[in-house]
C-alpha cells in the first residue's frame, strides 16, 4: 500500500511536470519545492479519492461511458488542485482534460514500470 502511494507521488509530479512543461496554457509560477507539494496533494487525492469515488458513486457510470466517466474524475481532481494551488495556472477545459491525461497516463506507466 505505501509502495503504490510512493508510485502515485512519483506518477503524478512527474506527470504535471510533463503538463507544464508541453502544454500551452498550463504553467505553474512558484517554488521547486511549492510545485512537488502540488504535485504530491495531486497524487494523494488520486490515491484516495479516485477509487473511492469509483467504488461507491459511479460504477454504473463508468461502465456505461466505457471508462471514459474516469476522465471527468481526473479532470476534477487536477482543476480542484489548481483551485488549491494558485501558482497552477490550467486556462481552460482542454489543457485540464489534457493535463488529467498525462497525469494518469504517466502514473500508470510508473506502476506498471516499477511494479
């Protein structure tokens, strides 16, 4: 359990910086150490919310949108952390649905990797 939260730390930060870095109208304007804490309060609220919010709420969702209701949970979970931090800067629904999938896509491979 604490070894997947690590790999979701790991995951997230090293998405949101690859967000950062390569998609226009994401940028983020604070300290190394500001940007791991958002990257890291990214990475646990993944850790927790995400399959909680699958779990109880919405499993019928997902299985009808064929997964696709997993990217509105990222998608709110990546804009609630650009609500926290106002250093992160995401300008509009786009770069937050693009954000939100290099997040996870990054994350997984992470797990996938390091498993």
């Amino acid at each position: 359990m604490l070894k997947k939260l690590v790999l979701n730390l790991i995951g997230s930060n090293a998405g949101l910086y690859l967000a950062v870095r390569f998609v226009s109208q994401v940028d983020f304007e604070g300290s190394l150490g500001l940007f791991v804490l958002a990257g890291s309060v990214l990475g646990i609220l993944n850790f927790i919310l995400k399959p909680l919010i699958n779990l109880v709420a919405f499993p019928v969702l997902t299985f009808l949108t064929f997964g696709l209701f997993n990217l509105i949970i990222n998608s709110a979970i990546v804009w609630g952390v650009d609500i926290l931090f106002p250093e992160l800067k995401i300008i509009g629904i786009g770069p937050l649905v693009i954000t939100s999938l290099i997040v996870s896509l990054v994350s997984f491979l992470v797990n996938v990797v390091m498993k």
